[in-house]
C-alpha cells in the first residue's frame, strides 16, 4: 500500500463502519473451552522465553501460569496486598520485554490501593520460573486519578517491535471526560504511552528521543498517542506492527481504531464518539483526527456495549483465519472479523452467539489465539469448516447497517450498500458546497454510481431518507 494513500486512510472517518459486500466465505470462529478455574481474567500473555507458557492476569490481584497442560496452583505473582480491586479497577496487565529470557524483567498495571494507576516492573525469582520474586518490584509511574473517579482506568501493556513498552491510560473516569484530559497534552490520561524499559536504575525508563511530544512545552512526553476514551484492549499486528485499538464508547458507539502506526495520531475522543460529533469544544478540523475503521451501535442485536479488543491471528494452525483482526461486545456476545480487503480499505462481518462476557483476548507463543471470559473460561479459538460463498442479496438481507464503498476513490465509482430506504445521496466538499446529488427513488439494496470527475480531496456524503447517514470520502 502506498504511503500517502495509508495515510489519508487514517485520516479518514469510515461513518457506520461496516461489512464490505464480498463473495468469499466467511470463517466462523469458534470457541472451545481451554482452562477453566480462573476467575476475573483481564489479560492473557505470552513471555515469548521458549517456554510457551501462558499467563493469564486476574483482575483481583494475582498472575497464574499455564504450563504444560495444567493451571498451576501458586501464583506467579501476587499483589493482592498493594492494589484496589473492584468494579474497573484491580490488576489490568502485564507485559514481558522481548529479552526477558536473559533479564526476567516483567511489566504489571494495576491501580494501587490509593487508586492510582500505576506501571511497576517485577522480576523472576533466581530459583523458580514459575514464580516472581513479590519483593523486587518497582514503580515507574503512578498518576492520581483526576476527580477522584474510580472508572476508565485503561490500562493494557504491549511491547513493540521496537522493543518500546506501550501503555494506554483512559481518560480518567465519570462520563464525557468532565476534563477534557484525553485532548490535553498535560494529562497523561486518554493516551498510549511509550517507554524506553531498559533503564534498569530510578526512574527505570527513558524517554524515546523520537517520541511526538518530546519537544511540546508543558506535554507528558511519554505520550505517542491521544484522543483515547477507556481503550479496553489493544494489540499490535505480530507480523507487520500495526496498531489495533478497541475503544469503549459513551452513549453511542463503540469503535475499533487502525494504524500503520499511532505516532502522533489523535484518535478523536471526546470531539468524537465513533464517528459521531460529542462535544466540539476547542476541537479542530475533522481531518486532524483519525477515525475508527468499525464504529458500530450501542444496542442488543447488531452492536453492544462494550467493546473488547483482540488480535491480528498470525498462527499456523488455521490457514483460512490469518491476517484476521478478532474483537468482540462484552455485554451483547457478538464477534467481528476484520480482514484487509487490499484495495485500502476493510472487510468486516458480524458473528452473533460467541461466549457471554469476553473480557479479553491473548496470544501464544505461536501466534494461537485465546479469549477469557470474567466466568472464569479461558478458549481457544478456532474456526468451522468453510462455508458456501454468500452473494450480494444474501449479504445486504444479513447486514444491519449502511455503507459505502471504496471509501477512496479512483475512478469516478462508488457503490452504495443500503439495509434502508434512501430518498437521494448528496455529495458536498469540506467547505458544504454540494459537487453531486442523485435521486435514489426510495431504494434499498447495492447501487453502483458513476460520478463527475471531482478534484482531490476529502468529501462528505449523505443518504437521505427518514433519517440521514453521513460518510467521509476521499477522491485520489
């Protein structure tokens, strides 16, 4: 993919996110119970040491390790004693350094028993792989929340390929980010942070010379990101470093946001929910800000509530799911699958009826993906055996939204993907200037446009009918 055209993707808000009309058979994903017995599981890593152990974070306070089959009894680590636990807060996620192998240096994020989020890194006891030394952690950092809120915490761990430790904080808690912390570059909350880990000495991290913000008078300078909500699970693509970001919406949508790369990149909130406006107030233009690639509704049968986020499945096991992107609804049990669809843009479907409650996602050694319910379920997920292609009518009679596509232009065409009955579309420029309208004559269904030759740029366009739906578009 070129460059400058990733990058005006990324720019680009793909209004009511949806599943790009295809005839290829959808995997079904299934999920096979795993290992049972662990209450409360947040986060589910690899140590990446050869040993192709699992470790699986619960959110009352202690780690406990997979090994050979079996849930071993004694914790891997227990820091019952030093966090606060209850409703979004507890013991969130760990992360292991690329050469943990050699150091046995891990990463937790925890809010602490004064509430404070905090990143501490603990080590390996000298005598047993199997356990950390309780006795060897340190803090790096530890914010007071602001307002005294005890929701939106954040708070998932990765390292990069770089072998730079990434963090994401929410915004801090209430509702509708009262301070507006996640456009504001003197908060650290509402970001993705970067850290250079390997300071083994106070203050144990450095800042990277190329972070965005280093040179921002006044910012927190381990910010790489911002515009976050409450990013309740977030992952980088294990073959290419994409970054994959599921964050939880407020009263509307709930979104999943992509990038090649998330340095610098501001990811809306609280100017946007998903695709739509929330508080403009001392908010830019639109195409300062990076929009979700799935936006989809708070409600029971298409959507949910609660976004958690998931993996790119990079694993050999199941040819026909690589290159997939899995996330799936806390609260309303649907799944979605994300495929590049190589043209630019993404291929999205729907699963209903996975496992109720699943709080996160993790990956194996091999690249074999799992996902943990708060019942106390680990899964393995796998796939059914393929089925038959699907065509255009019967994908528009299984879809719940409106889309249009490509959602960059090239050739003058775009199609309309329409569950509902439109009137017209309408396409304006930036400035609202109308450039082209069509009468759709109350139609529903796939509609192919052919449009005048429009100058380069970023467009917006309108299906109208009993409501309005709004889509970005940009003409190459």
């Amino acid at each position: 993919m070129k460059k400058n055209v990733l990058l005006r993707l990324l720019l680009l808000p793909c209004f009511y996110c949806l599943p790009v009309l295809w005839l290829s058979a959808q995997p079904t994903l299934t999920f096979t119970p795993f290992i049972s017995n662990v209450p409360s599981a947040v986060d589910i890593k690899n140590a990446g040491d050869g040993t192709n152990r699992l470790f699986i974070v619960q959110q009352t306070g202690t780690v406990r390790v997979y090994k050979n089959g079996t849930l071993l009894t004694r914790p891997f680590l227990n820091v019952k004693r030093i966090i606060k636990n209850g409703s979004e807060q507890g013991l969130l996620s760990i992360a292991f350094p690329p050469n943990y192998a050699a150091t046995g240096y891990f990463f937790i994020y925890y809010t602490a028993a004064n509430a404070n989020v905090t990143l501490a890194r603990y080590r390996v006891s000298a005598t047993n792989p199997d356990v950390a030394d309780p006795s060897s952690g340190v803090v790096l950092f530890s914010y007071p929340k602001p307002g005294g809120f005890n929701n939106h915490n954040g708070g998932a761990l990765q390292f990069g390929r770089d072998g730079m430790l990434y963090v994401t904080i929410g915004d801090g808690g209430s509702g509708g980010d009262p301070f507006n912390n996640a456009q504001n570059l003197t908060s650290p909350f509402g970001k993705m942070h970067r850290l250079d880990i390997r300071l083994l000495k106070s203050p144990y991290y450095k800042v990277p010379a190329d972070n965005p913000f280093i040179n921002t008078p006044g910012a927190v300078k381990t910010i790489w990101a911002y515009g976050l909500r409450n990013t309740w699970r977030w992952s980088f693509d294990r073959q290419t470093g994409d970054t994959w970001i599921a964050d939880v919406g407020q009263d509307l949508w709930e979104e999943v946001d992509y990038a090649a790369s998330a340095k610098g990149l501001n990811f809306g909130w609280r100017c946007y929910e998903g695709n739509n406006t929330y508080n403009l107030d001392s908010c830019n233009l639109p195409g300062n800000y990076t929009f979700p690639i799935l936006a989809y509704p708070h409600n029971t049968t298409s959507g949910g509530f609660s976004v958690t986020g998931g993996y790119v499945y990079r694993g050999s096991a199941i040819p026909a799911l690589r290159g997939y992107y899995i996330c799936a609804d806390y609260i309303t049990a649907n799944a979605w699958k994300i495929i590049s669809n190589g043209a630019g843009g993404f291929n999205i479907s729907t699963q209903k009826n996975v496992p109720a409650a699943i709080v996160s996602f993790g990956e194996d050694e091999s690249g074999e993906m799992y996902a943990a319910s708060l019942n106390g379920t680990v899964y393995k997920i796998g796939v059914q055996a393929a089925v038959a292609a699907q065509t255009d009518n019967d994908l528009i009679n299984g879809i719940a939204y409106n889309q249009v596509y490509p959602t960059i232009i090239t050739n003058n065409s775009i199609t309309l993907a329409m569950k509902d009955v439109f009137k017209a579309v309408r396409i304006a420029d930036l400035n609202g200037r109308q450039v082209f309208t069509q009468n759709l004559v109350n139609q529903s269904g796939v509609v192919q446009l052919s449009l005048p030759a429009l100058a380069k740029g970023m467009y917006m366009l309108e299906l109208v009918g009993s409501k309005t739906e709004k889509f970005k578009i940009i003409v190459e």
